[in-house]
C-alpha cells in the first residue's frame, strides 16, 4: 500500500480508466507518477502513454528526463507512485501493486539495462544466456538451440565458454541482449544498447531489433542518438518527466537544438550548497562565505598546460600487455606520441584493447614490455635481463609526481565516484594536491561549471543517472588540471547537449595547451581529432580448443565441488598449528593447479582483502601481549604468542578468501544456484524455501570478486587523482584504505539491487523450480575431491587435540 503523494490533484489519485478501444495496447498507461524522494520532486508527473502492440517506438531526452525510470515502469520492474499501469493486456497497478499480475507479463518482456554487467548473472556465456529460458521451464534440449541462434545473433558464437564479466563493455552488452532474445519476449525495452558498442556492433544489434520487429516483437528503446530514434515507427521525447510525440523532422530539430531537463518540483527543497559541503572549517566568518560566493559567480576559467610545446606530452613506446592466464596478447608493440594542445582519438572494435591501452597510460596497468614518459618523467621504463625485456614502474614519490600531470575519465563513471556529495568527490583530487581550502573550493566550482552540474554539487553522486555520473566524474578529473586528459568513451549515455559540452570542453583545453586523448566508436568525436589511431584485435585461438582442456575442477559436478570446497573453507578455520597450516596451504596451492589459476591472477582477485587482513594482522601484533616479549618501544611491545596469532589469523583468512575465489573461477554462478537447490531439496519438506536460500547462498559467494573488484575500482579511482593508495606517506596510505570500506560496500549494495532487477528481469520466481541447460552426473572423479575434503578434516581435527 502506498500513501498519497503530495501536490496530485485528488481527482488523478481516485481516476480510473477503461480502455474501450479496440486496439491492441502492449503498454498503457494513464497518469502515472514517480517520484524518488516522497514527492519533494517528481521524475514523472501524471503521464499517460500508450504503445501499441507489435510498434517500434525510441524514447529520448536529456539526461534526467526519466527516460530510464520509464522504461523500468514499462518493463514491469518498478511501480509508480500513483496511477494505473496495463502492460501485454493485463492490469499491474491501479493505485497499488498487483504482484501476481506482474509476474505473469514479466514472462513476456525483455530488458536489457543500462549497465551490461550489472545484467550477467552467471560467469560462463552460455550459462547466462540459458538463465532466462531455463527460468521458464524450457526443455533443456530447446534452451540449447535458443543459446545458440541468439549467440548467433549478436555475434558471439566464438564466445560460448567465455566469462562475460571479463570482456569488454561492449561484449557484454552483447551478452545482455543475447540472454533477453533467448527468452522470445512478446516486448522488448532496451536502455542504451548501444552506447558501448562499435559500428559494426550497433548495426548488428540494430539489424536485430529490426528483424524481431518484423517478426512482431514491440520494441522500446531508450537512446540518445539520432541515427537510433530515426529507426522507429515512433519517437517520444521526455522533457520535465512528460512525454511528447515527435516526428522525423522534428526528432531532428530535437537533437540538433536540445535542451537541459530538470525534474518536475511542485516545491523547490531546501538544498544544502556545494560550498558548505566541503567546508570543513567551522570558524568560517559569515563575510568569508558571501566573499567566496561572490567570487564563485565569475566564469569558470581554464588552467594552461604546464608541459613544453616542443615535446611530447605523452610517449608510448612498444607497449605490450597480456592479462594473466589469457592465451592471446591483448596489445603488442603499440605505440603512441602526444604534443601538447592536441586531440588524438583512438577507436577500435569491441575487445581491441582501447580501454585497457588507457589503464596503461593512466599507471593502472603495467605493460609485460615498452616504455611510458608523461610530461618527460618516465612512468614505466624497458629493463632487459639476460636476452628477456621487461617493463617497471617508476617508484612510488615519482608516480604521485606524474600524477598531477595526467587525468584519466573512466569507462564506467560509478567505479570512480566514492565521496558523500558530488561536490566532496570533485574536490578529492585537488585535495590530494595539497591546496588551500580557497584553492580547492576556487577548483571545485571551476570544474562543476565547466560540465554545467553546479545544481548537483549537494546531492550524493550514487542518487544520479549514469549520464550526471559521468559529468561528475569528468569534474572530478579537470578539477585536477592536468596536461593531459584520457577520456574513455566520454560521452557515452550522455544526452546532446552534455555532449556538445564535453567537445567543447575539449576544444577549449586544446586552446590552452592541454591534450586530449579519446577512446571512442563515436565519428563525431573522431572528426575533433587532430590524429586517429585505429586499434585491431589480435587473433585469439579456437575457443572449442580452450573448451576441451577445461580444467579439472571444471570438469566435477557442481554440488561435489561446492560442499568439498565449504568443507575446507570451515575447516582452515580450526586450523591451529604450523603443520594444520601447512597442510592447509598444500591445499590452496592443489586447488590452484585443479583450476588452473595462476598465482597472479589469485593475489590479484583478493589483493584488496590482504590489505585489510594486514591491518589486522598489526591490530593483532601489537594487542597481544602473551608470551615472551622479542621487541619493545616503549609502552608498545611484540611477543612470540602476538607474533604467531597475528600470523595464524592473517593466514587463516587468506586461506578462505582463496578458497572462495578458486571455487567461483572455476564454477559457474548457475551451476552453483542448480548445485545449492539440489542439495537443500530435503529442506523443502520441513517448509524451508530452498530455491530463495540457493540463491543467497550462490549470489553471496558471487560477490567475492564483486567486492574485491569494486575496491580495485576505487583505489584505481583514487590513485588516478592523486589518492594515496599505492603513493604517500604510510599513515595516509592507511588512511585512504580505511576510507574505501565505505564505498566498496555501499557499491556491493547498488549491485545487489542492480543484480535483483536482474533476476526479476529473466523471471527468476522462488519455489517455481527450473529446467536446466545441462545435467548434474555424480562420478568417481568427485568422490575422490570429496575423500580429500574429508582427509582435510580428520587430519586438521586430530592436529587440534593432539
């Protein structure tokens, strides 16, 4: 049940309507309304749109405009505040939530999100394809032939066996639309589609979404491109959370003309201002405040480059790079030169390793070979020992120093937001730069002006669209005023006129000496370019090769390596001797050789929790004080029992982590939900909801890497603006990783939430029970992993009494 908003007309909340016309409507809505914080604004405010069935229809607009609330509402996966909703002939929402009946048309519609990889539900292609089919009771044999023709579609036959968290956006997009089209959705909504794809990839996708119109398939897409929206029946363009309908030519006006969209506010809330949300100084005369104000109201002004204009700015020479365990190169031998006061644009197909370049020239990645100079300081410099070559990053006080000359605007905005206010996380950067608070209140506003966001400055950058995240990220990296910019697909899910900014911005840097260089599929943005760099994907093997040689605990049934390997995970923690954790770790290092993990890839995939188990591991050593003291300072001291309890726990931890993140490499987040419902079957007599305890249980352990991943994010983030992660003294290098708790798991939540939407979109229902794209086979090979886990427990128990 759901309490009136505030400022509808009585008359509105108490309409109802009875479509008496003998059209077929595969969407109707009448006055609906939508509002995020209780009616203080309204994203919708008493719409009405009807689709009808079968109609290909482009929904477009400012960034802020609804549009992608809309399309959550017309998918079914979020209810108005008020209003009626019929979607595919069948009544939602009148006033409340019909939960059954969304259900049922929940079968019927595809969504394909905004965010691919919030989408993925499974770390195998195929698996996650077959989620959705298998959700609706499709026979296995039938999922097959789905999987394959829908793969087929969007061009990832070659990718069956791939995990889709590791590729490219685009990839996974790919992925995404191939897990709805799976499900032979009667509608189909998609949010930005093809905002992280290539050309051919977008005339892919749209060539599908032509072919299913044509086999009668509604279709909704949300786009902000022009050459998208030309390519539907109709065009609807939101603006103050109301749609209009557009024709052709005005559709063309539309995007050539736009104009900003700000939400409907029937009062205007009091809003706390930018400036006093950095404002850490509480003695700040009243006068200071106005002054400051006062000069804030001035035109933001652009920095001057800094860097020789008779030198490069930037220089890449042979840069090679091959992600550990991968059996192709990603890049190899690039090379790169940039002056000063240039834009070079680089663009590519999808998985050519354009963003992955970027992390290299922003200090993220490292290079196996070549060498990187940014404004003249070398970043990564070529050693050879004996007859191999090999690169190495510039020590810790030189990168800080290189820092402050390279800016670097990530792919996905969200990994690099982390601060409370938009304004507090523009304002990191020159922090970092060691300003003066007038300085850095002076940089804050310079930046949010330049993007034109100064109305967000208070609010939490998590609460926006992913096209305000993007200008808030871009604030964040300009605020820094660096010599050289690496903007990786700047405008993506950004509306025209934020566009026409961000060029502009561009351009005006390039007038100040600053350069520019661009990961894009866009042409427009290439046309800005001075230079253009092409970049291809290297040849890769044949995936049914790598399919062949799957590892061997690929190879075992779900539900052996799953209770085998939480046996050992509970089992390390009863580990209390050095043989007990010797034996543990003869362990680790079979599980790693039965996986086929490389120690890189494990230290890399939990190194974010070994920072935080070393913090406890110096809580440990200096807080037990037992045993016979080996050093002392003072009123501090470290004894053998506090050395050796502090190492047991550290290893303890390290041992669990690394088992979980094996177990999750090596199975898939399907097998383990099939693996977990199987095993909890019995439950199911005693009144236990076993799928729904599957799931959490599944979906917990697939966030290990989530979490590991969104910290990774954020350091990344950090770093690139001056963060003190891998650089500065030791007390804010410790401080900074205290600092990233916070917005690594307030990331782990905006997943889980992504990830429900997620399920609710491939018609995952608790307790209806699925079919399954293959089966589960008990053999020896899992009764000889499960005789180990068992070895490992008597052997551990007998050393813990003995």
């Amino acid at each position: 049940m759901i309490a009136e908003p505030s400022h509808i007309p009585a008359s509105q909340l108490c309409r109802k309507t009875t479509v008496t016309s003998s059209i077929a409507y595969a969407v109707q809505l009448e006055h609906i309304g939508f509002s995020y914080d209780r009616g203080k604004t309204w994203t919708l405010h008493d719409l009405s749109l009807h689709i009808e069935q079968g109609s290909y229809v482009a929904i477009v607009g400012a960034n802020g405009s609804g549009k992608s609330t809309l399309g959550r509402i017309i998918a079914g996966l979020s209810t108005p505040d008020y209003g009626t909703v019929t979607l595919c002939n069948q009544q939602v929402f009148q006033q409340q939530a019909f939960p059954k009946a969304y259900r049922q048309v929940r079968r019927h519609i595809g969504v394909v999100f905004q965010q691919p990889d919030d989408q993925l539900v499974a770390t195998v292609v195929e698996d996650d394809v077959a989620f959705g089919p298998e959700n609706l009771h499709v026979p296995s044999d039938q999922i097959r032939q789905r999987v394959d023709a829908s793969l087929q579609q969007v061009g990832l036959s070659n990718r069956v066996h791939h995990n889709p968290l590791a590729m490219s956006g685009g990839q996974q997009q790919r992925v995404a639309i191939a897990g709805m089209l799976a499900m032979h959705a009667k509608m189909l909504i998609l949010d930005e589609p093809c905002a992280m794809l290539d050309t051919q990839g977008r005339k892919e996708v749209l060539d599908v979404l032509h072919q299913l119109h044509d086999q009668g398939t509604t279709i909704v897409h949300i786009t902000h491109g022009l050459e998208e929206a030309l390519q539907a029946d109709r065009i609807i363009a939101m603006h103050h959370g109301m749609p209009q309908e557009l024709g052709k030519q005005e559709a063309i006006d539309f995007f050539t003309h736009p104009q900003p969209s700000q939400p409907y506010q029937p009062s205007q809330p009091q809003q706390t201002s930018y400036l006093q949300s950095i404002d850490h100084s509480a003695t700040q005369s009243h006068a200071q405040s106005n002054q400051s104000n006062e000069q804030f109201n001035s035109q933001p002004a652009i920095w001057h480059s800094q860097a020789p204009a008779d030198q490069p700015v930037l220089s890449a020479q042979h840069i090679s790079f091959r992600f550990s365990g991968s059996a192709t190169a990603t890049l190899d031998a690039m090379n790169l030169e940039v002056m000063s006061g240039t834009i070079t644009a680089i663009r590519g197909d999808n998985g050519s390793g354009k963003s992955t370049f970027a992390r290299i020239l922003s200090g993220i990645y490292t290079p196996q070979t070549g060498s990187i100079s940014i404004c003249g300081l070398p970043l990564v410099s070529e050693r050879t020992t004996g007859t191999k070559q090999h690169s190495i990053k510039a020590k810790r006080k030189l990168r800080e120093q290189i820092r402050t000359h390279i800016g670097y605007v990530m792919q996905h905005p969200e990994h690099q937001l982390f601060a409370e206010t938009v304004a507090e996380d523009v304002a990191f950067g020159p922090t970092n730069q060691g300003l003066t608070p007038e300085h850095i209140q002076q940089r804050v506003h310079e930046a949010l002006a330049l993007v034109g966001i100064e109305h967000l400055a208070g609010l939490s950058p998590f609460a926006l669209s992913g096209g305000q995240q993007r200008l808030v990220a871009i604030a964040g990296v300009l605020a820094c005023h660096p010599d050289v910019v690496i903007w990786d697909e700047p405008t993506s899910s950004l509306d025209a006129d934020a566009t026409a900014r961000v060029h502009s911005i561009m351009q005006e840097l390039k007038a100040h000496g600053i350069a520019s260089i661009i990961i894009t599929h866009d042409e427009a943005e290439c046309s800005l370019a001075d230079h253009v760099v092409t970049m291809r994907k290297l040849d890769a093997p044949d995936v049914q090769e790598q399919h062949h040689h799957r590892s061997l605990l690929q190879q075992l049934d779900p539900r052996a390596t799953l209770v085998a390997t939480l046996t050992m995970m509970f089992t390390t923690f009863a580990v209390n001797s050095p043989l007990a954790l010797a034996i543990t770790g003869l362990l680790c290092l079979a599980m790693m050789a039965a996986t086929r993990t490389s120690p890189r890839w494990l230290i890399r995939s939990i190194h974010p929790f070994l920072a935080l188990f070393a913090i406890m591991w110096v809580c440990n050593l200096w807080f037990t004080q037992d045993g016979t003291v080996l050093w002392s300072w003072g009123a501090l001291s470290i004894t053998d029992m506090g050395l050796w309890l502090a190492t047991l726990y550290f290893c303890r931890l390290v041992a669990v982590i690394a088992f979980g993140a094996m177990l999750i490499h090596a199975t898939s987040t399907v097998a383990l939900i099939d693996a977990m419902h199987s095993l909890m079957t019995p439950l199911s007599k005693l009144g236990f909801h076993t799928d729904e305890l599957a799931l959490v249980a599944s979906l917990a352990l697939r966030f290990v890497p989530t979490l590991g991943k969104e910290a990774q994010d954020i350091m990344n983030a950090q770093a690139t603006r001056g963060g003190s992660i891998d650089a500065g003294a030791s007390s804010k290098r410790l401080r900074a990783m205290a600092a990233i708790v916070v917005p690594v798991f307030a990331g782990a939540l905006r997943h889980a939430d992504q990830l429900a939407l997620a399920l609710d979109a491939r018609c995952y229902e608790g307790g209806t029970g699925r079919t399954h794209l293959r089966q589960m086979v008990f053999t020896w090979k899992d009764a000889v992993y499960m005789l180990i886990a068992l070895a490992d427990i008597a052997a551990i128990v007998w050393l813990a009494f003995n």
